[in-house]
C-alpha cells in the first residue's frame, strides 16, 4: 500500500505544472477582462499603468497582445501621438503580415504618423471628412472616418494601375498582378466598407477581359497543334510520338491544368474588389470564368499520349 500511495503522490506532483498554468490562464483572462472594463468606462489612465503592469507579468500571449492593444488605444486616446504609433506599430507585429488586424492597426499608426496634433489631414487631393476634422484622433469616431478617407484615396490610385493587367499574355500572367490588386482592394474595403467599389470592380472586369482575350488566342493555338497530332493518328498509335513529341504533349497538358488554376485563383481574387452592394456583372465574370476553367481542363485530357506497350512474339 505504501508504494500505491507513493505513485499516487507523485502523479499528483506532475500535474501541479499543468494545473499552475491553467490557472494562471485564467488569472490572465479575468484580469485583462478587468483592465478593459476600466477602459470601457472610461478610465483611460488607469487602464494604461494597469496594462503595463500587466504585461509585465502576463503568460498568455493572446491576454499580452490584448493589453498591448489598450496600451495603444490608451496612448492615443491620451493624445501621447507619437507614442501610440510605436504602440499601434507594435501592435500590429504581433499579427500574421496581411490579416485584418495587421492591416488595420498598420494603418492606424499611419493615420496617427500623418496628423498634425492628432486631426488627419491626409487623403491626397480629397478634402478630410467632417468628423476627422471636427474632432482630434483620440475620437473613436474620427478615427473610423480617418480610416476611410484614407481607404477612399487608396481606392482612387487603383484605377491607374489597369495598364499592368492590360500587357499580360497569361491567364497566369493576369492572376499574378490581379492577385496583388484585389488584396490592395480587400484593404480598402476592410478600412473604408463604405468606400465606392466602382474603381476596384474596374480592375475585375479589365482582368476578366483579358483572361478571356487569352483564352481564345491560346486555344486557337492549341486546337491547332491537337488537329496535327490527331491529323497524323498519333494519338491512335502512341508508339509514334517521337520523344520529343511526347515532351512537348506533355507541357501542353502542364499549361492547361496551369491555366485552369488560374481561373481559379481569379474567381476567388474577384471577391476582393466587390465592396459593399450586389454586383451582377461580377457575377458573370466569375461563372465565364469557370466555363474557361471547364474548358483548359477538358483540352488537358486531349493532350495525353495514351499508354501503350511493346509485345514480343515468337
């Protein structure tokens, strides 16, 4: 009994770190939880020493980045500017580069960085929007409007960059500049929802205009070289292919599944730059582009030299 007894013991010792740490998750969470209610009441001060202190002592990644995220708002809300951009800036790293959080809190910092004593005067050409100007950045609200007039004059140089997708010979081509618009696009629109979508839903039908163009130049190619394999009866007799034949049957099938995934990647790129409202148009961009998905990935399966073997008789 004495050796159950020690077992038992020890079992308990090994699940005293485990438990330590549940708990001190938990001390985390309930006093973020405290730290946030103070700001929310609009004790601004204290919820700024109390988050300090709290880092200082806190495990809990999500609870450190939580704090971190009043210690920025507690800054700018305390009109400390050029603190809270380091803050905000901080902030923003302890997200994965291109998710919401990470845009969002990089471009807060970036609205802070061009004010003049906490009002934003950015937006290029366009005149600041009333709430900006009424009232300093420490507003919740001027915030908000700050961050969409800067969404709103992003959105005003996508409408330029339409050349780029223009000079693409490549559904592939088309995908990779689109791609990089459309996330420019999903930016503004996770800034500013409200922003006019008419520039960006542009760059969707320009790219989509162009996945087509290339889709009938390149299949007019293809169904060509197709017709002189099938002129020749290769593909009845697949012992003929010469093995450079062979090779270049093989990129041609390659190039389709390529371009079908393309298409693909186009379809979901396409709801980047929607915005907010219904689009039909956007809607028939993205069903031709499934058909011209279909269609590269039925000419894939033409080019495939059919499997054959040598027979030897005696």
């Amino acid at each position: 009994m004495r050796w159950i007894t020690a077992v038992v013991a020890m079992m308990s010792l090994c699940a005293l770190p485990a438990r330590g740490a549940a708990l001190g998750e938990a001390d985390d969470a309930q006093r973020i939880a405290e730290i946030q209610a103070q700001m929310m009441a609009g004790n601004t001060e204290k919820a700024l020493k109390a988050a300090r202190a709290f880092l200082k002592t806190a495990k809990q990644d999500d609870a450190k980045t939580e704090a971190r995220q009043i210690i920025a708002d507690g800054l700018r809300k305390s009109g400390d500017w050029d603190g809270a951009i380091g803050a905000y800036r901080g902030l923003r790293d302890c997200y994965e580069k291109g998710s919401d959080e990470y845009v969002r809190y990089g471009a807060v910092a970036d609205v802070l960085a061009g004010s003049k004593d906490g009002v934003f005067k950015g937006g290029g050409k366009t005149k600041p929007a009333a709430a900006a100007e009424a009232k300093k950045l420490s507003d919740d609200e001027a915030l908000e409007a700050a961050l969409a007039l800067l969404a709103k004059s992003w959105c005003a140089k996508l409408k330029a960059k339409g050349t780029q997708l223009r000079r693409t010979r490549s559904p592939q081509g088309v995908v990779k500049v689109f791609g990089v618009l459309a996330e420019e696009a999903r930016r503004i629109f996770l800034l500013g929802p409200d922003t006019p979508p008419g520039d960006a839903r542009a760059l969707g039908k320009i790219a989509a205009e162009r996945l087509a163009q290339i889709q009938t130049q390149v299949t007019a190619v293809l169904q060509k070289k197709l017709g002189g394999y099938q002129a020749k009866q290769k593909f009845s007799n697949p012992w003929s292919f010469t093995n450079v034949e062979k090779k270049d049957v093989k990129n041609a099938n390659i190039m389709c599944k390529e371009m079908a995934a393309a298409e693909k990647e186009f379809q979901a790129a396409l709801a980047n730059v929607t915005g907010s409202g219904e689009w039909a148009e956007g809607d028939s961009f993205r069903s031709e582009s499934t058909e011209r998905a279909t269609a590269y990935e039925q000419l894939a399966g033409q080019f495939v030299v059919p499997a054959y073997s040598w027979g030897i008789g005696f």
